[in-house]
C-alpha cells in the first residue's frame, strides 16, 4: 500500500468525525507560539478535503512539528497528525526536499563519514564561523542543537565486549543516535539489564526512517524500515523482547510506520511492533512482576523529568516517573509540559529555530527555576534541546537507574 492509498484511509476512516470542537487547537503548542501556523485542525481534517489528493495549498503546514499531540487529545479519534504528516510529504513531494532536509534526514550517514574525524567534526561543529556558514548554505540554524559525533560507534563496542551469559534474553533496539552520538547510553543500558539478570543481544540493525518520514521522504522511510525490522523479526518470532531507549524511535517501530507509511501488511514489522517495548516500560513491568533488583543506592539528587510528546503515542503512561521514584534520595519535579519544542530534526531548521525556543521556554523556564544539577528525558533530541537552552546536562533516565545501581561510570 503506498502513501496516498494510506492517507485515503485516514480520511475516510477519521476525518468526518471532526466536529471541529477546537481542542486539537487549544492543545496545539506550535499554534500558541506563532500566528504563521494556523492550528491543526485547519492544516489537518478543514484543509484535506480541498486538498482533493493532492498537495496542501497552503504552506503553513510545513510549521507543523509532528508532535502528535492533536491526535493523542482528539475525542473523537481523528488521525489528526498523521494526516497533516502525509499532506505535508504530498507538499514536499511536489516542490521538492531541499538538500538540508534530506541531510539531517540521514543522521546516520553524517555520523559514519563523520566518524574517521570525530574530533575534526566536532570542533568544526563547535566553531561559530563554520555554524554560520552551515546556516547561510544549508540553513541549520547557527545555534541549533547539534550534538557531537562519537570516535567509535556502539555498534564497534559491543563486537569487542564478551557478552554475559545469563538465564533470560532480550533484544537491544538502540537506534541512530545510541550508535553514533551516545554509545556511554548503551553501555549503561546493557549493564542495567544485565544487573538484572537479562543476556543482551545486539544485532547489527539500521536507522528507523523516522528522520526520513517527517523530511516528506517517504519512499526512502519505507525501505529503511523495511530492513531493519528484517533484522529483527526473527528475535521477535522466537519471543524475545525488543527494547529501546529511542521513545520515537521505537514508537516508529510500533505504530508510526504502519499509519503513515501503509506498511500495515508487512508481517516483520507486526511480528517487531509486538514484541517491542520502550526500555523503562520493560523494566517496570519486571519490577510489577517482582523481578526487577531494588538495590538501590540513594542518589541525591533534585532532578526535573521531562515526557517527550512521542511517550503519548505509546500509550504506556511515565513509566520513567514510576522507575525514578524508586531511588532513594531523588527528588523528581515533573514538568507537566507539552513539548520541548525540537520534534526531532524540527528545530534544527533556520525558520523554524525561534519557533521551536518559544515551544519549549514553559519547559526551560521550569528547569532553570529548579535550580538543578540535571535534569532527566527519555528523548535524545529532547534531551539536546533541553541541555541547549538551560545549559542543565541532561540524561536519559537510564543513567540515572545505571548510577543508582552502583555500577561504574563508562570511560
């Protein structure tokens, strides 16, 4: 099924269960920043049934960040961002994807030309002349949150490491920006797993195509997705579970890529989507099993935690919040803020920068005013933009579960 098969779907499927009740607008946090964005609900279910299918006459859609925050408040179940996704694509597909979105559509790509000169590349990254000159050519915003490439892959690591063998297995899905940006994430979520008795298997796997879907390239999402759920399917037809420290990434692999790219019929991806889980969900449901080790060290701490908005689509509640509370001596402030503002590659856009800070300020505001140490997401590019505009380091709850542990720091 390709993409306008798929988006027919949606419309007949929701789109005239819009009562046009204006929550999808009120919850919007891109329409409550600029007037340039005229709200979901006109972008979405009001402008598609003139789009007749073809593209959206109007561009304001492109300053839809892909939160997927209508959809997850809409009463009436209407697919309000996955049809704005697709419109948008249909848009792109017919004016064109400038070169810098299909650029940091492949952050994998960048990373491994990158990676023979990390410390080049990063000094260049960190250089104001060279920011400037990416934003005047490419149009990457000059302060935009990029993060640093890594000298050695996670991927490298892991074939170097002996793996322990322990009584039970899971599969680890640990995405483009684990591999490439943050290998010391995957080392402490091994360990994690394997503290509690769990043997770690790490197949060689691909980006998601997530970065490539919200870029309106979606021939490219669908073969990306393809092999990498060929790459796991066979852990997850023999019951193995499927974890992942990506909450977008993952949430790609369990519904996006069947909603928005029509690959509901590909039965490696079904079997992956049903046995995947978001890491801190896995581990809260040991924990409700009784399985999860509690030999917690206190950790004093007060530390703001932030739910990235791709944790609604999952539909399995905080269970970072509910892991977090478990160590002594950490004091967890809840942000109870919608978005962060980044979506992804979103905020790294010259026009879209501002845009995505104004998003975000609520949340910023919050941790600054916490005066904290760290603050925690389960989102890599949230956790970016949120070290960005606080200058607060921030870690993946992981890190924070890793160290109440006692387990050594990775060198």
């Amino acid at each position: 099924m390709d993409g306008t098969a798929t988006i027919e779907e949606l419309v007949r499927g929701s789109l005239d269960r819009c009562v046009k009740c204006t929550i999808c607008e009120t919850a919007c946090p891109v329409a409550a920043v600029t007037p340039l964005f005229p709200g979901p609900k006109y972008a979405g279910p009001q402008l598609e049934r003139f789009r007749t299918g073809g593209p959206s006459p109007d561009r304001s859609l492109d300053l839809c960040s892909g939160c997927g925050i209508c959809t997850h408040v809409c009463p009436h179940g209407v697919k309000v961002a996955e049809i704005n996704a697709l419109a948008r694509a249909a848009m792109k597909a017919q004016r064109g994807v400038p070169l810098r979105d299909r650029i940091v559509a492949r952050p994998a790509t960048s990373a491994r030309l990158a990676r023979p000169v990390a410390p080049l590349a990063n000094a260049l990254l960190a250089a104001g002349w060279f920011r400037a000159l990416l934003e005047r050519s490419l149009g990457i915003h000059r302060r935009a949150p990029l993060p640093p490439f890594a000298g050695r892959s996670f991927q490298a690591w892991v074939r170097r490491r002996r793996p322990r063998a322990l009584p039970r297995a899971v599969v680890y899905f640990h995405g483009c920006s684990t591999n490439h940006f943050e290998p010391r994430l995957g080392r402490m979520t091994l360990e994690v797993l394997e503290h509690n008795g769990l043997h770690v298997a790490v197949p060689p796997q691909g980006c998601c195509g997530l970065p490539l879907q919200s870029n309106g390239l979606l021939g490219a999402a669908r073969r990306y997705v393809r092999g990498l759920a060929a790459r796991l399917a066979p852990y997850a037809r023999r019951g193995y579970p499927i974890v992942a420290t990506s909450t977008s990434c993952a949430l790609m692999l369990k519904r996006e890529a069947m909603e928005i790219l029509g690959l509901e019929d590909d039965p490696d991806l079904r079997a992956v989507s049903e046995r995947l889980y978001d890491v801190c969900e896995f581990l809260l449901l040991l924990h409700e099993r009784g399985e999860l080790r509690t030999d917690l060290r206190p950790v004093e701490l007060t530390l703001p935690y932030h739910a990235p908005c791709q944790q609604r689509g999952h539909g399995i509640g905080k269970p970072a919040l509910e892991l977090l509370s478990l160590v002594p001596g950490l004091r967890v402030v809840e942000s109870d803020v919608e978005c962060c503002g980044i979506a992804g590659t979103y905020g790294v856009k010259r026009e879209k920068y501002d845009v995505a800070m104004a998003v975000g300020e609520p949340l910023f505001r919050l941790i600054r005013d916490a005066g904290a140490d760290a603050a925690a997401c389960d989102s890599e590019t949230c956790r970016w933009q949120i070290a960005h505009a606080t200058g607060v380091p921030t870690l993946h709850p992981i890190e924070i579960l890793h160290r109440a542990y006692g387990l050594a720091p990775p060198a």
